[in-house]
C-alpha cells in the first residue's frame, strides 16, 4: 500500500504555454510552483519561452530553481503563422512530454489552460496520468470576445468550435479542474451537458504576493524621487492604473470617468504605471481635454510598483463586462487592494463584484454614464476615509498566494488519494 507520507509527494508534470521568463510566469506561475515544491511535491516544467526575453533572464530563472526539485525544459515559442504556429508548438509539447514521461513516468500532470490541455488530456487517456486543468478563463470566448478570432472567417470558426469541444472534454475527463472565480465555477456547474455534475472543481483566483505588495515594501527615498520625477504632491488626489492597457482594459472610458472627477476635484491626478508605450494614453485624454500635468504615465520594475501604489489614494480599472471575463480574475486588484487602496471598478467582471461588495473595498461603476459617473463621483471622499487595514484584510482573505497554495495542494492530495485508490 502508499503511505500517507508518500501521497504527499506527488512527481508532477507542469505545462504553460506562458514563459516562465514572461511577466506571467514569474507572477502566475513559479509562485505557486515553489510553494507547492516547499510542501514536498517535485516538479518538471516545461514552459514556451520568447526568445528574446529568454536571452535576457534565463539565468535569473535559473538561480530561482537552483537546489529545489524542479527540473525547468524551456522549449522556444512560435510566433508566426497564426493557428499553424500553435499547432506547431503543441506537436513539439507532445514530443516532449512522451520523452519525459519515458525517461520517468509522472503522476499527476498540470495543465495551464487549453493550449497544453491538450496534450494532458492525451497523456491521461494514454498513460492514465492524472489531469488537471487548470482552465484559468474561457479561452474560445475570451479569443472571440477580444476580436482576436473573428467567427464570420471561415478557419477562426472551426477553431473556436474545435476549442469549444475541447473545453467540454477538459472538464469532463479532467480529475480537477480549476477556476479563477466563483462566478466562472457556477457558469460550469450549470452545464447540464456534462455528466457527473457537479464535476470537481476548485476556485483558486490570481493570487497577488501580499509580502511584496505591502506598506512594509515601500522604498521612503525612491518614494520621495518618484514625487519629484513626477510632480505629485501630497495634496493631489491620485487615481492609480496598474499594469497593461491592451485587448481587455477600457481605456477610454477611465479617461471619461477621470474628466467627471476633474471637474469636481481640481487637484485629482491620474498616474499610469505601465510599460505600455504612451502615446495612445497621451491622444485620448487631449482629445477630452483632460490638461496634460493631470496625467502621469511612468514604467516601473517589479521592485518598484509598490512604492509607485504607495503615492496613490485610490486605485482605478474598468475591464470589458463580457461573457469571457466571467472567469477572470484580476491580478491587479489583489495587489492594489494589498496596498491598502480601496479600487473603482466595473461591475460584471469575475469576482471583482462580490470581493467589492462583501468586503466594502471600493465603488463599482455599473454603467459607463457620466450620470453613473457622478454617483461614483459622490461617493469618493467616503472612500478616502476607509481604513488601509479594511483593504489588506480583503487583500488577504481573496488574494493570499498561501492561500492558493493550499488549495492547490488540496487538489494533489486528493487525486494522490484516488490514485492510491486505483
């Protein structure tokens, strides 16, 4: 028989699609990875890395790994041709994993949403190695939502309606499946097309490093520099935007809500932390008169985004309310709220609405209506009067990473039990 000792230490394959050399994989994926390795379970990663920033940071990966057990394969990943490219990079991943699984069969196998499902869904009905997937959002809708697969084109149909089917078969054979939210959890459990509802599945949302995006990480004389650099003051009224401004974030409608809060409050400010180039936020604000010293837009390292928070009052970010975001969680709002910010959002993003609610964290904009503005607008000066330690209880509560750690080493345990069981 396996000990309980045994069934503690699961050998386990992981697979991303993500670059462990990528902001996501240096905040979404190790993280988890060397929490769960410190709680005994060994791992091989085999991750798809650019080129590029691969060169760059290989050795600072490496070093992270150094002296635990995780063995890291990096394969390169493949840009162009789009759909060919990712075909491509999935036959070179199944290559891979039956090299690996050859040399030392694993038992349990980790897949990072659809892409590598596939082959973990393989491997399972192969090998009969346990499977999970790790779904993070609704990939095909979210594809289709963001405009990135067109459904009147012929190829991007087939696609969605191939990844579509797949996503039904990940759930369905999967041993555990997890999701980003609550609200994504209810959507699957309410397929009454799949059999044995309701199908193990485990909310486990982007948790944040609250050691890291803490008052206790503020650098006092970066601090101090970055007033300077920027020209903020210790009166102005600083509205704070974290991270990229891309497919997903609504950009145009942050900069309406801010025109409404400048009219009522002359001394707001709007600071952009983003490696984003500027000049898309520079166009829209001019083109709503919104004077250019009452936006800051500034890049900032890892190291650094905590002190940049540190110099805001509110934090701020609207992310488009469709059908996909239903199982997204925002890694943003963990570390804005760690930082003791209470946050302005949207409604009908994944769990932003109930963390906001319950908690008492923050204001949610329903509509994009200079009218929901104005009511939001109403609403401020009670906001600056809540307590940073309301926002970091939340913080801690939804966002801890220990807390996804143990949630996640709940799920080995338990397929390491049914493995045990055969």
């Amino acid at each position: 028989m396996t000990s309980m000792a045994n069934l503690a230490a699961m050998r386990a394959l992981y697979l991303s699609y993500d670059g462990l050399t990528d902001g996501l994989g240096r905040s979404q994926v190790l993280p988890y990875i060397l929490g769960l390795e410190e709680k005994g379970h060994h791992f091989t990663i085999v991750s798809f890395e650019k080129r590029e920033r691969f060169a760059r940071d290989e050795e600072s990966i490496r070093l992270l790994l150094k002296g635990r057990s995780i063995a890291w394969v990096p394969l390169m990943y493949t840009a162009f041709p789009p759909i060919l490219s990712t075909v491509h990079d999935v036959w070179k991943l199944a290559r891979t994993v039956d090299r690996l699984h050859s040399e030392q069969p694993f038992e349990l196998i980790h897949c990072r949403s659809y892409i590598t499902s596939l082959v973990g869904l393989r491997m399972k009905r192969k090998h009969a190695v346990p499977f999970i997937f790790d779904m993070r959002a609704f990939y095909a809708d979210e594809r289709v939502d963001g405009k990135l697969w067109n459904l009147d084109n012929p190829l991007f149909r087939a696609v969605y309606v191939f990844f579509k089917q797949k996503e039904k078969e990940f759930l369905q054979e999967a041993d555990f499946t997890v999701s980003l939210t609550e609200k994504g959890r209810d959507i699957i459990h309410s397929w009454d097309e799949l059999e044995g509802q309701p199908l193990p599945l485990e909310v486990i949302p982007c948790c944040a490093d609250l050691e890291h995006f803490s008052t206790g990480h503020v650098d006092n004389a970066l601090q101090e520099r970055l007033r300077s650099e920027t020209g903020l003051r210790t009166d102005d009224l600083v509205f704070a935007y974290l991270g990229s401004i891309g497919t997903w974030y609504m950009l145009a409608e942050m900069l309406d809500f801010f025109k409404v809060v400048l009219a009522a409050k002359q001394n707001a400010k709007l600071f952009f932390i983003t490696h984003d180039a500027p000049d898309g936020i520079w166009r829209l604000a001019k083109e709503r008169g919104i004077p250019e010293e009452r936006v800051i837009i500034r890049s900032a390292s890892r190291e650094e985004v905590p002190t940049c928070l540190s110099l805001a009052d509110i934090a701020l970010f609207f992310i488009r309310p469709v059908f996909s975001k239903s199982g997204s969680s925002p890694t943003k709002h963990g570390e804005m709220l760690g930082m003791g910010l209470p946050v302005i959002a949207n409604a009908g993003v994944g769990d932003v609405d109930i963390i906001i609610e319950s908690t008492g964290t923050g204001i949610l904009v329903r509509a994009f209506e200079d009218e929901d503005y104005l009511n939001v607008m109403a609403q401020i000066d009670d906001l600056l009067r809540l307590p940073k330690e309301r926002m970091r209880a939340a913080a801690l509560q939804f966002y801890s990473l220990e807390m996804g750690v143990e949630r996640y080493h709940g799920i080995y345990e338990r397929v390491g039990r049914a493995r045990a069981r055969g």
